[in-house]
DNA sequence: CCTACCGATCGGTAGG
DNA sequence: CCTACCGATCGGTAGG
C-alpha cells in the first residue's frame, strides 16, 4: 500500500524495469510461477497488472529471462570460486559452498533458480532446460576430476549433487548453521571416497 | 476418449472411487497440485468434471488425502525393508533401495509424494507438513544410530537424504541404472563415512 | 452422472 | 500508467 514517491528518476525506464525484475524474481522464488499472478507483481509495483506490459513482454518470457540470468549469474559465482583452488576436492568444497549461499539468499534476484518444472508451461520448460544444460556442464566437469572409488557411477553422483544443493532452498531456515557451514556438510558427506590410494 | 465399459459392478460407489482416486494421483503426480484441474480428472475418468463431487468432498481433501496415504503406505513399505536388517548401515541402505523403488514407480499410487510445497494452499500446506513430520521420524531414528564421524551434523546430514530422495524422481529415466542401483549409489556416497574405529 | 450455471481469477489488450 | 474489457479457465453447486 505504502509506496516510496523518492525513487530517483535518472533513468527512469530501465531503472524501473530493473525494480519490477526484482519484485517478480521474488515473487516466483517464494510462490512459484503458477503461484505469482500478474497482478500480484504489479501490486507489488505500485500498479496494476495490465501497466506491466509497458516493460514486459509476456509472463513466460519474464520469468525465462529471471531463471537465465540467475543460472548464468550463479554459474559464473561458482567457476569463479572454484577457478581459485587447485584441488579437485577443494574445487568441489567450493562449489558446494558458493551455491548454497546463493540458494539460501532469499533477497538475491540470483535466488529463483526454481525447479518448478512441473508446473511451467511446455514451451517455457523446453527453454528453461536449455539454459540449465549449459550450467549442469559446469558441475560434469567437476565431478570428472573428483578421483572417486570405482563402484560410483559419476553421472549419478552428479544428478545427487546437484539436485541436492537445489533442494536445500526448500528446508533451510536462516539460524542455525551458515550456508558456509552447510556447504562444508555437503561437501564432507560427498568427499571421504578418497579411493584407497 | 476410449472408455473400457468391462468395469464390474460389484461394489460400484467404493470401485469408483478408488478409480478416480487412483487417476488424481496419477494427474498429481505428472502435473502437481494447481496443474491437475478437476476437469482434468473427470476427462480421464470418463466424466465430467462436476460430477467428481458425488465421490470427492474438494479437490483440496482429494489432494491431502492422496499425499498421506502415499506417504503412510511408503513409511510402512521402508520401516519393514529396515527392520529386515541389523547393522545400521545396511538399514540405510535398505531405505535408500525401497524408497528408490518408490519414487520411481511412475504407476504407484504410491508415488505422489509431491514436494510441491510452494503451489498448495496454506491450508493444506500445513496439513501435509504434519503428516510429513511422521515420516521424517523414521529416517531421523535410522540416522542417529549411524557411526558418523563428529563433524557431520546429523540433522544436515538427514534433511540431505530426505531431501535427495525425494527430488530423485526429477531425473530418474527409466533405462538405465535401476531404482535399486541408484538406492545402492546413494548409500555408497552417504556411507563411507564410518569415524576411523 | 449431466446440464447449466455461479463468482473468482487468470494473461493479455485497446485506447487513451 | 489507468479504465475497461476480452476469452479462458478454475473450483464448486443446484436441480434433476
């Protein structure tokens, strides 16, 4: 209801683009893509539904755009933060660590990164996939040169590890262990399989 | 389209319902909870929509009543594999196999298990949390009698479980691993950790 | 089990 | 950015 009227209006259209991706990143990273109405971005806003469509195209390529960004952006976190250890373990630590800051941000436009791909559109899931493809790669990648005991198949490993980290988004509650900390879990649980050297 | 007209009549009311109960959780399970309408439900049953109301109270009772007799059923089926063992490990292990088994079983009434937490109303939200705590129990009695080492958090360590268990069904492919190999892939990753007696 | 309908809500648009 | 509206769809009900 309460609206601030001190936004700067520098750059008015793009600025205000930027804010309403915010409001509806939020709003689908806390309700979903079927649970975030139009009309609830656009109340969130400051205005009606149908003004969106002056800095939308349409819902499905909204919420597209936001699951990208977020995808690529934490994508790049993660390289980054594992480009800066040499150890394949300590990589996977790093990895570990990163995502689970990022999914436990319930602030960060990063955030959404929703698995909703039940409840999505048919058309919007095939591009959600294509983008998500891009960002597993980089976790192939990892698992690759993790010097894991024979009887693990890595292509497993990998779908455990990942579908894990997304998950944590739905059981964490801010307080009692760090995302740090909780990634520090993560990463023990899948690292002690040192083959025996 | 096609509806077979072979159904027996033996107990009408009570068949039928297990029929539509058995096509709802089917829906659910594909769909989720708002991509399942009850007209949805009615076209498979061979019926229109409205008429469901003779055998259903609400979609959000159908609903919540699926999801705890899915859950009751798969807590039942998983405490009888533990029981069958005794070294805590292989209890793991057997949890791992036969909840597998579960959420891959695309036909199970069973199945559902739907996480979709975000997409519920409140109201029903609350009660498939309550039925959800119960089972939670059982993996929580299974994980304290693990020897894991002092730096693992058990509390972590069983809401990583849980919650990868029950994303399996996000990936899982027919075709290649079977439910009970992946079983054996998630204990082997979760289980290496004995404390160096 | 159907016909016929309800009030609500949805994504989106025209026209200003 | 609003008014006013569209066609579609939703869960559910009355009355037979």
């Amino acid at each position: 209801m309460l609206e601030g009227p001190n936004t700067r209006q520098r750059d008015g259209a793009s600025e205000r683009r930027r804010e309403i991706q915010e409001i509806a990143a939020q709003l689908f990273a806390r309700k979903g893509y079927r649970g975030t109405s139009i009309r609830d971005i656009g109340e969130k806003a400051g205005v009606l539904g149908g003004s969106l469509y002056h800095h939308i195209k349409s819902k499905d390529a909204l919420f597209v755009e936001l699951h990208n960004e977020a995808l690529n952006s934490a994508a790049e976190r993660i390289a980054q933060a594992m480009a800066a250890q040499a150890d394949p373990w300590e990589k996977l630590r790093a990895a570990c660590r990163t995502l689970l800051e990022i999914q436990s941000d319930p602030n960060s436009l990063t955030l959404p990164m929703m698995n909703d791909f039940r409840e999505v559109p048919d058309k919007v899931r095939a591009e959600l996939i294509e983008c998500r493809d891009k960002f597993e790669a980089l976790f192939a990648g990892l698992v690759r040169d993790l010097p894991l005991p024979d009887d693990i198949d890595r292509s497993i490993y990998r779908n455990l590890l990942l579908s894990l980290l997304n998950s944590v988004a739905d059981w964490y509650r801010p307080g009692r262990l760090s995302p740090q900390e909780i990634g520090d879990q993560v990463y023990r649980i899948f690292r002690h399989h040192c083959p025996p050297a």
